[in-house]
C-alpha cells in the first residue's frame, strides 16, 4: 500500500498546482484560506505531552464540531483521564471548536500527504481516531493502520449521491473502510450502502444520529433571551427566521416579508447567511432596500452606523445574525423556520435544531444533504416544503390566517427530535468498548 501514498502524493500535488491560481485569489482577495498552513502540510501538529489516553475527533466544519460537546460530555464523566484533541478542516470549523473547547487541544486536519498525515499522527500520538460523519482520507487512514492507531467513524452518514461517487472507487474506498476499528451510522439504509462498499458487515453498528441529542428544545435558555434583546424583539411579534442562507435566498426572504407585513404589521424577520464571508454582503442588500438593520455583531447605535432605533423606526428592523456558532440559539426565537440552502443547489442544512424547538418548519425541495430526515419529518408531518418564493409566501400567510395548523406542525416536530434521542450514550459505549478491545490486544490499559 506504500505505493498507492506515493500514487496518492502524486495525484494530491498536481490537483494543488492545477488549483493554485483559485487558491492565490481566495487567499489574497477574500481572505481565506490563510491560517494553518504549517499544520495542514506539513502535520505541525500541536506536540501532545505525557501518555494519557487520547481521543483525536476530526470534524470537518461547523455542523460536524457543534455534534461533539455532548458526547464529549459523556466520555469526560465516565473517562476523566482521557485528552481529547479536536482537528477541523475549515476556518469557521476552527473558530467554533476554539470558542466550544477551550480546555482542549484545537487544531487543523493536516492535508492527505504522506509525510503531514504521519507527521501529525506522531506529534498527537492518539490511542483512537475518531471520523464525525464521513471523511475518509486514504493516506490518513493508511498512516494510522501502519501505526496501529484504530480509526472509527461516527454519526456515519452516506446519501445516495455521495455512495455513487465512492462505488467509482470501491477498489480504494473497501480495503480502508475495512482498517476502520468501528462505523457507528445513523441509520439502516446507511450502514446498507457501508455494508456495499466495505463488502460486509462487521464493525458496522447503526446508532441513530447524534445530532438529536445536541439540539436544544427550551426556548428560554440564556443565549436565547440574551438574542431576544439584542434584536429588540417584543413578546406579541411573531418571527420569520431564514437561516443558512446562500444567495439568493435571503432576496427572497425579504421580498416574502415585505409582502406579507402588508398584512400581518407584527411580523418580524432574521436572517443568518450560511458563510461567514456573505455577512456583509447581506447586510448591504438590507440596506439596498431602503431598510434599517441591526447586526448581532455591532451593539451600539454608533458602530451599527445606519442602524435606526426601533422606538423611532415607522419600520421594524432587519436583523443579521453575522457570528458564528450562535445559530442552534437563535432558532429558538422563530415563529417559522426556513432553513437555506433548500431552494439552490446546496442540497440543504440542519433542520433538526429548529425543529428541536417547535418552530413551524419549511424548507425547499433539494435536500438531498439531509434525505432521511427529511423523509423522517414529512412522514410525521412535521415539515412543509416550498418550492419557491410564492410557496414560501403562500404557506406563511396560511399560518396566519390559521395559526393553531403553525403551531400543530411545529409540535409533531418537537416530538419527533425527542423520540430520536439516545445515540450519543450508545456512540460512547461503542467508542470505549472499541478502546478497551484494542488496548487488550496490545496488552495496555485504557
């Protein structure tokens, strides 16, 4: 298999030159891309101390980092002895795990190379890898098997589209998902398609997803009242929350709402772009229509520049939701969830959180990122779907003409996500039984 890393180094360095130009623009022009490249290339890694058991959980961006609190949670109370190292892909990814786990060691997933990949397998010397999801990198995961390090995934997911993709390369993608230690995956169908690629069952364990058992369903907890304020919200208003929006979505969203405060005055509207880099691009579409905002970012009324007071406003704000990780909180203040991504070509975001709430939930029709979900939410009627803009608005104004049938909906939803519950207990006990399995046959202690 050394020659598939030399294959696979090759492979890996000419898609980087070919990519170059796009990778000199985003990071000189938008600013990306422009930390941890010591740590991504080469596997500086941050040098771990002692020989404590260690977890490294690798969580590609945001909705992978915000899955781990409560499982770490969990390992911490039953295992006070283990280290926990997180590693991210993306900046914003890294931004949320260094605001998440401050007592815990955050840092960038080195890049698929040989040498960074062992490199940093050396420097953090883990007593288990653990994958959230599915991001399974061949060198890596090679590098750790020579190393006699188990690699597990968990909250395994793999969609129809992404099991086509990999049954291309079944040659490669078998014989690595048959070094894993453990799939832990969210479902039947899931471990099916694992099952296909591996070529058999074993260490495939379905476990429910890990997402229900983060999702908070108090409306009144701390960050969410702490949001209610900064956004000047009244109790008898109701709230529009458009969230992980891509463009054009929140063109839509403010065109629905400014039809329908015609006739309903107290609705109120939030919206919180998917990208952080987009922040100030939608906060200049707000103010292109003429309208007054407020930015969860600026508090004062002289950083927020244009920002009219409510008390003196004959319209009520917009409000941008422009940080990051506070999401999963402000969807407690929605009256109606429309969550992004659902109307363009991304395939959909997290509709649990809004759901975990009781919010009125709607999304578009491609949401093929969250397909059994999905299916799982329309089966208890716990979710509409609109497939455009005058769905969106049709089925809102319906709302208010019948506000117990918005009210119904969001309740199913909320029974759905605690019916689910559980999956990050029985992750946690999968993870330290693998652990335990794997220390016996080397004759160490966990």
């Amino acid at each position: 298999m050394r020659l598939v890393s030399y294959l696979l180094n090759l492979v890996y360095g000419l898609l980087l030159i070919a990519v170059s130009p796009v990778l000199a623009y985003r990071a000189l022009v938008l600013k990306k891309y422009r930390s941890g490249w010591s740590q991504k290339f080469l596997g500086k890694l941050p040098e771990r101390e002692g020989d404590r058991p260690c977890f490294w959980f690798h969580a590609v961006s945001v909705g992978e980092v915000l899955q781990l609190p409560p499982l770490l949670t969990i390992l911490s109370e039953q295992h006070p002895e283990l280290e926990f190292v997180i590693t991210t892909t993306t900046h914003t990814g890294y931004a949320v795990a260094q605001e998440k786990f401050p007592g815990h060691t955050v840092c960038y997933f080195p890049l698929d190379f040989s040498w960074s990949v062992k490199r940093a397998l050396q420097r953090i010397r883990p007593s288990a890898v653990i994958l959230v999801e599915m991001e399974l990198w061949p060198n890596f995961v090679l590098a750790a098997d020579r190393m006699g390090i188990p690699v597990s995934i968990i909250n395994g997911r793999l969609s129809e589209k992404s099991f086509r993709g990999y049954w291309r390369l079944r040659a490669l993608i078998g014989p690595l998902l048959n070094r894993l230690e453990l799939m832990a995956v969210q479902t039947e169908a899931y471990a099916e398609r694992f099952s296909r690629l591996a070529g058999t069952s074993e260490r495939i364990q379905v476990t429910g997803s890990i997402k229900f058992d983060g999702i908070e369903v108090e409306r009144g907890n701390q960050l969410t009242r702490e949001l209610r304020d900064t956004f000047q919200l009244k109790q008898r208003e109701m709230v529009l929350i458009a969230g992980s929006t891509q463009d054009p979505e929140e063109r839509i969203a403010l065109d629905v709402y400014l039809e329908l405060r015609r006739q309903y005055p107290d609705l109120r509207l939030i919206l919180v772009p998917r990208h952080q880099e987009r922040f100030e691009e939608v906060a200049a579409l707000v103010r292109s229509y003429g309208l007054p905002l407020i930015c969860r970012s600026q508090q004062s009324d002289e950083e927020q520049g244009r920002f009219i007071p409510f008390s003196t406003s004959e319209r009520p704000p917009i409000c941008l939701l422009d940080t990051l990780g506070e999401l999963k909180a402000c969807w407690g203040l929605a009256d109606f969830a429309f969550v992004g991504g659902s109307l363009t070509k991304r395939g959909g975001q997290n509709m649990i959180e809004p759901a975990g709430y009781g919010a009125a939930l709607l999304f578009g029709p491609n949401t093929w990122n969250f397909k059994d979900i999905v299916a799982a939410l329309l089966q208890h009627q716990a979710a509409t779907v609109v497939r455009n803009q005058a769905e969106l608005e049709g089925q809102l104004s319906n709302w208010f003409r019948n506000p117990e049938a918005a009210r119904e909906q969001g309740a199913r939803a909320q029974e759905f996500v605690l019916s689910q519950r559980g999956a990050t207990l029985r992750t946690a006990e999968l993870l330290m039984r693998s652990l335990d399995e794997a220390a016996r046959s080397t004759g160490k202690a966990a």
